[in-house]
C-alpha cells in the first residue's frame, strides 16, 4: 500500500493536521510513558524534573480503556508537556478497524497529539493489519516494537513505514538502538523499562526523542 493511497482512505470527516504532527520537540529530550500500572501521577513534578513528554496507554483490543487515562490526557499538556496516547494491539483477533475505533473514541485526539500503536504481540505477517490500523486514523501514528518482533512479523518494509509516516518507537534497552531495515530513521528510543521519574509511583518506561 502506497503512502498516497493510505492518505486517500483515511476519514474525512476532520480535516488532518500537518503530517507528521509536529511535537515541538528537540533532539535528546526525554520523557516517560505511562499505564494504569502507574496511578495518580504527579505532572507537575514531572514537568519540574525536566521531563518534555509523556506517552499514557489509552486503549487495549476492543474494550478496555485504562482507567487513569483521561486525567492523564489533560493533566500531561496543562503542565506543558507534550503528549502522546498508545493503543496496546491484539491482532490475533482480525479486528484493526474495530480496535482503531475504539483507540480514536476513547483518546478524542487533537492536532499536534501524537498517537501511537503499540505492537508487539501476534503471530504470522502483521503487515496488512498494522496498515489498515493505521489509515483509520485521521493522520498516521507512530508505531512502537522491537526491532526481534518487527523482524519476524513483516514490519521492516517501507510500506509499513509509509503508512506510519515513518515514525518508529523501539523498545531497546541496551547501549544504543539498531534501526530495523525500510525505516529511514528513528523517532523515539526507549532505553529503559525501570526508570525513577519524579511523580511517578515506582520505576516506569522512558524514552529519549530522536536520538
């Protein structure tokens, strides 16, 4: 699937913003990302710590929604944070339209937000449904895995970077990143999965922005 063609059957019914959404952010700023497995954080402690985002799990398969994302989502840029809402996926279940409706209902997203499919679950090529995922939404997402899942599952491919307007998340926690192949370039590292952010209930992800 061309870029162009994903662009065309995208909905109608918003006009998109800039594509990518432009986050306002500079090389080498960091951020952490957040569940319901991390409760009532404190952002403006966040914020004060020098962190630049935060990304806050927003939706899961068909139903589920964590029950601390809408404080998260309007809390996160009241304290001059960017933000950013990823959808843990469940391709397994042959439903991507069904699970990028119920992330886009739930998250309501606004330009300038970034949005984010976290795949790293399912079997066999995940190709076909990582794109329909993705033109659902009214400007494409950025996709989130590693560079071992993508591998094995069809993801190294510039039409599956195409769709996701080339922007890449790897979870890598050693000393630096490898870029998986037909990615040109990578948008956000996660370095760490225990990382101590002031505000934060116990060790959560982190992530540096391009770097």
């Amino acid at each position: 699937m061309t870029a162009a063609l994903v662009q065309q059957q995208r909905p109608t019914s918003s006009p998109a913003p800039p594509v990518p959404p432009g986050p306002g952010l500079s090389p080498g700023d960091r951020g952490p990302d957040v569940s319901a497995y991390q409760p009532n954080v404190d952002w403006a402690q966040v914020a004060a710590a020098g962190f630049r985002f935060a990304f806050v799990k927003a939706t899961e398969s068909t139903g589920y929604v964590n029950p601390f994302f809408a404080r998260d989502w309007a809390q996160i840029p009241a304290n001059g944070l960017v933000r950013g809402a990823y959808h843990f996926a469940h391709p397994d279940d042959g439903q991507p339209v069904a699970e990028a409706e119920h992330f886009l209902q739930t998250v309501a997203p606004q330009a300038g937000d970034l949005l984010v499919l976290d795949l790293e679950t399912g079997t066999g090529d995940l190709s076909g449904w990582a794109m329909q995922f993705a033109e659902r939404l009214p400007w494409p997402p950025m996709l989130y895995s590693g560079v071992p899942f993508m591998a094995a599952h069809g993801l190294c491919t510039p039409e599956v970077a195409a769709a996701f307007g080339h922007q890449l998340w790897i979870a890598a926690y050693g000393p630096q990143p490898n870029l998986p192949n037909g990615w040109p370039e990578l948008t956000f590292w996660q370095f760490s999965d225990g990382e101590a952010v002031p505000g934060v209930q116990g060790a959560c992800d982190c992530s540096i922005y391009r770097p």
